[in-house]
C-alpha cells in the first residue's frame, strides 16, 4: 500500500544540461553591427566604442562644428577678447618699458662681448670713447662697442651668485639663505644706485640722452670687476683679493668717468645756451665723479664676505 506524501510532490530527476558547444553563443557579437539606439537617442551598453558608424563621424564631427554659425560667433568673440586682453597687457608693460628699446639692450655678439670686456678690464688703452649714431638713432652693441648693453651685466650678475655660492661653500658657510640674501644685497644696491642716479640728474636739471636702461647698464658693468676679485682672492688669498680689488676699482672708474663723459657733460653746452637754468653747471659735473667713487665702496661692500 502505497502511503502519501505529505507536503511533497514527486518530481523526476533533473538531467545534467551538456556543455556548450562551438554553436553555442553566450553574448551577441556586435563588434561588426552598428550600435543601438534606444528612443531617447542614447546608445545602449555594451557596444564598441572604437566601431562608429559612419553616420556619427559626419553627423556630429568635427567639421559640423566649423560649419554651426553658433560655434563661428563664440570663436570669433573669444578671439577678440584674447586680442584685447593682449593689447592691454602690452600697452601696462610698454607704460614702465618698451620691448624694442630693451630688445636694442641685447643685441650683442661674441666679438663685442670680447672688446667689451677688455675695455672693461683695461680701459686705459682705449682712445675713442664717442658713442656713434645714425639718423639720430644710437647704434647697436653689436655695430659700437662704445653702446652701453644690458647682455653683460646680465651674465655677470648671474655668474657672480653662482660665484658667490662656491665660494661660500669652500667656506662651509653655504646655505639657501645665504645665498639669496647676498643676491638680494646685490639687487637692491643697483636699484638704489639707478634711482639716485635719476633723482640727481632731475634734481639738477640735467638734460642727456641718458635712459633707466643705459643707467642700469653702466651701474651693472661693476660685476664683471666683482667676479674678477672674488676670483683672485679665493686662487691668492687676501692679499689677491686686495689687488684684484683696486685693479678692477680703478678700471671700473675710469669707464664710468669716460663713459658718462660723452653723456653727460656735452649737454652742458646746450644747457647754457638756454635760460632760466636752475643748477649750476659745475653741480652736474659731480654727478660723474661721484658715481665713479662710489664703485669701488659697492664692490667692497659686495665681495669682502666672500673671502677670508
């Protein structure tokens, strides 16, 4: 007698499903079929992105961009809007200092980097000093060694803190601070030299063709005799370092006294011609005598720490 199955139903046994075989896919290829699209315009997921239809490539591309008068106007507004935005960066930089004129600083070459500097050095062999124009415009560094450069000094300055830098690790006294501390001494005393230098010349009412930058030039020149000294006293001691220094003193002298020369005191001429000149004369020819005295003081200033 058979008896019932309480809350159970007799089932037949499950047969084992077979592996798949080569026909047997698991997911649809759709590498070679476009993809697609839902009705919201959206691709549905799973689709190569790298195989776009035709259709996408024309349709939205890169050309239909240049094409949408939209897209046009907001390039063309940007464009002026980045146009004015450089004209007025030009014009607040040409307000302090003209790119040509500092363009004219730089135009150097090696061979009047070399006479440069051998003027520099030895200017005692020097005979013509005349700084020479054409149509009124001064000439090049590159065409009158006699132009005042800003390349020069400029290097110097740059050779000098790395100059510096060494010799203070010799000294086992080198440290970051150090060094920007003793370019930052370097810096200001150019620019207090430049702004005294100006205020004297409007002060006593000197008219030349002097300009900030030919007044940094001249002002920056005294490096190269600064990297002459510290040369000399870190190779001979302090005793180098003493000659090093009144050598390079006098030269440095020397220069500037020529040099402001053919500046400064031929625009006395023309001054006296006219009236109502506030300064005497003999007033502004100190001005060259006492900013040739007052180098040797700032190379001192700059290069005795240095060696020891």
């Amino acid at each position: 007698m058979d008896l019932p199955h309480h809350g159970y139903r007799a089932t037949k046994p499950r047969a084992r499903a077979a592996p798949p075989g080569a026909e047997s896919v698991l997911f649809d290829d759709t590498s070679s079929a476009p993809p697609a699209m839902n009705s919201q315009g959206y691709y549905t997921p799973g689709y190569n992105v790298g195989a776009q239809s035709n259709d996408m490539q024309g349709g939205i591309g890169v050309n239909n961009l240049f094409t949408d008068p939209m897209a046009n106007a907001a390039m063309m507004y940007g464009s002026s809007i980045a146009n004015q935005g450089k004209d007025m960066v030009n014009k607040e930089i040409g307000r302090f200092m003209s790119v040509n004129k500092l363009k004219y600083f730089f135009a150097v070459d090696s061979k009047y980097v070399m006479k440069k500097l051998m003027i520099l050095m030895f200017p005692y062999t020097h005979q013509d000093w005349e700084v020479r124009y054409h149509r009124d415009t001064p000439l090049t560094p590159r065409q009158d060694v006699n132009a005042p450069d800003l390349y020069i000094p400029t290097m110097a300055f740059i050779t000098y803190i790395l100059l510096a830098g060494m010799a203070l690790g010799i000294q086992k006294r080198f440290s970051p601070e150090v060094l920007g501390l003793c370019a930052s001494t370097a810096l200001v005393w150019i620019i207090i030299e430049v702004l005294v230098m100006l205020l004297s010349l409007y002060l006593l009412t000197v008219h030349s063709d002097l300009t900030t930058f030919d007044l940094i030039a001249y002002s920056g020149y005294k490096y190269v005799g600064m990297i002459f000294t510290v040369l000399c006293g870190l190779l001979f001691g302090s005793d180098g370092y003493y000659v090093a220094l009144a050598w390079s003193s006098c030269a440095l002298m020397f220069f500037i006294v020529r040099s402001l020369k053919m500046k400064i005191i031929p625009s006395l001429s023309s001054d006296s011609m006219t009236t109502g000149s506030s300064a005497k004369p003999q007033f502004r020819l100190y001005i060259t005598v006492v900013t040739a005295i007052f180098q040797p003081i700032i190379i001192y200033w700059l290069t005795s720490h240095l060696v020891r």
